[in-house]
C-alpha cells in the first residue's frame, strides 16, 4: 500500500539521521523528516468523498459495512475509500443504438401473442445504503456500469416483457349494440402511465434494494401489424351495423308516416285534395289531362296538360 511504503520510507530516513554521529550535522533532519512521517500518517487518516458520490471503505482487501457520503470523514489511514457514481443514470429504449446508454427499443409480446417494440427510458442510481454491496459484489473500474450490465439492464428487458403480456388489446373487442351508443365507446391505446407505474414497481422488486428507481417511463408502443388489422376490421363492422340500424329506423320511421297519412285521409279526404293543389300550384306535379283534384262529385278543378 502506498500509504505505508511511504511511512517506511521516511522511518527508516528519520532513523538513520537520528543515529548519525553529531559532527555530520544530520540530526536536525531528522526532526524535519519526523514531522512529515507524523502529517503524512494524519493526512492519510482523512479522506474526501466528492458531491453525488458513495465512499467504500476498504481495509486489506475487507469491504467495510460502513459507507461515507459526500464530504470529509476520518478513517484508519491503512484504509483505502472507492468513489461509487451515486448520479442519476439515464438508459433510453428507443431507436437505433447511436450513443452510451442508448440502446434500441425493447422487443415484447402483447397479450394476444403478437410481437411489438417497446421504447422505454429508466432513470436510476445506486441505492445509497448499498454502495459498499455493489464494490463487493460488481468490483471493477466502474462498478455502477457493472451493475448496469448485470442487473438493471437485464431486469428491465424480463419486467417490460411481463408487463406488456397484460395489454391485450383484442380482449376490448366485443359485440355492439346499435341502440346503445355508449357500447361502441372502445378505447384500444394502451395506458402507458399504468403500465410505466407497474414496470417502476416491478423493478424495485427485482433490484433486491441494490437500485434506486427513480422512474420509468414507457414512452411508446405499436400495435402490431396483425392486431392492427383485427382492430380495423373490426371498426369497419360496427360502422356497418350503426349503418344498418340507421336505415331500419328510417324505414321504420318511414312505415309510420304512411300509417299516419293514411289515418288522415280515411278521416278527412280533403287533405289529399289539399296536398294536390299545392303540388299543382307550385308546378312539381305533370297532370294528365282533365285531371280534377275533387274526386266524387261536387266542384272540381281541372288542369289541361301542360299546364
């Protein structure tokens, strides 16, 4: 260890001047090299831990339950202290890999067993109390890319294809009834706040504490080509069936204005004498000749042709 190389070092330096003969002048060196074998052993029992990290304290290979913040601290001066990234890692899900920590997005399986691609960004950082577990465990030249590599990384990828097995698009799809407009009010878009809720959740179980997940958020997902085409056909049928419906009620409408007129001329004739005059009178109707809108006797209007 350095620390003790040097101690030695100016030991063995402060020794040797102190045991000099006197006539070689050496000694007052020795109290010069003694002070800095003193600060140097004070100065190596301080340490500084920079903002937004995580202190491992090491001690000959043994990784200490303790862990420093960020700031100034006292520890033994054979102990060594590793800075842990405790910032917030950004790893984005979407589109083709064209940078550090950007990846393509994540290939699931919805609930009907269709494939899609989900694009997904995860913020999150090493859990603070478990910086000195990630050293040990995922010891390297950068642990926290380690522990992305091992865990986080691989977790996300089994947890987005869990929670997209649960959207299932065609289980919306049911019968509609015509009379009853609020029946075809269908929604097919995933909820993807509902879905990011349950992949953050989902992610702080499988992390086991490691992690700190700070949000997930699953920013887009298609629907598959196939599921797509079960959906438009689909929406074509009940477009069709409001279509349908549309003209039985006009036929029914229809059938009842006929039944109404009828009523009215078996009561009172003259409203088909009526409706004839206006039909003459505003030049809509082409009457045969000697035409009279006053059948059964009594006055009668007549109407040559063409006029």
């Amino acid at each position: 260890m350095l620390w003790l190389i040097v101690l030695v070092i100016l030991f063995v330096i402060t020794l040797f001047l102190t045991l000099a003969p006197k006539d070689e002048g050496l000694r007052p060196w020795a109290v010069v090299f003694f002070g800095l074998m003193i600060g140097w052993t004070i100065g190596m029992c301080f340490t500084t831990v920079p903002a937004k990290d995580d202190g491992v304290i090491s001690s000959f290979g043994q990784v200490s339950d303790r862990t420093l913040g960020s700031g100034i601290h006292v520890k033994a001066p054979w102990s060594k202290v590793i800075d842990i990234d405790g910032t917030i890692q950004t790893d984005r899900y979407h589109g083709k890999k064209d940078g550090d920590n950007h990846s393509s997005c994540i290939e699931v399986q919805i609930g009907d067993g269709s494939t899609t691609c989900m694009s997904v960004t995860n913020r999150w950082r090493v859990d603070p109390g478990h910086s000195n577990e990630v050293y040990k465990n995922y010891r390297s030249n950068n642990p926290t890319d380690h522990l992305r590599d091992a865990v986080v990384s691989t977790q996300l990828l089994a947890a987005a294809q869990d929670v997209a097995g649960t959207y299932n698009p065609v289980n919306t799809l049911r019968i509609v009834d015509p009379n009853d407009p609020t029946s075809a009010n269908i929604n097919f878009k995933p909820d993807l706040k509902a879905m990011s809720d349950a992949l953050t959740e989902d992610m702080q179980q499988r992390t086991k504490g490691l992690v700190d997940i700070v949000d997930i958020t699953i920013s887009f997902l298609p629907t598959p080509p196939s599921t797509q085409d079960r959906i438009n056909a689909f929406i074509r049928e009940v477009a069709n069936t409001r279509v349908k419906a549309q003209e039985k009620l006009s036929k029914e409408e229809e059938a009842k204005g006929n039944e109404a007129l009828s009523a009215s001329l078996k009561n009172d004739p003259n409203v088909l004498i009526s409706k004839c005059l206006d039909m003459v009178a505003e030049g809509k109707a082409n009457l045969p000749a000697n035409f009279q809108c006053f059948p059964g006797g009594g006055a009668t209007a007549v109407f040559p042709v063409g006029k």
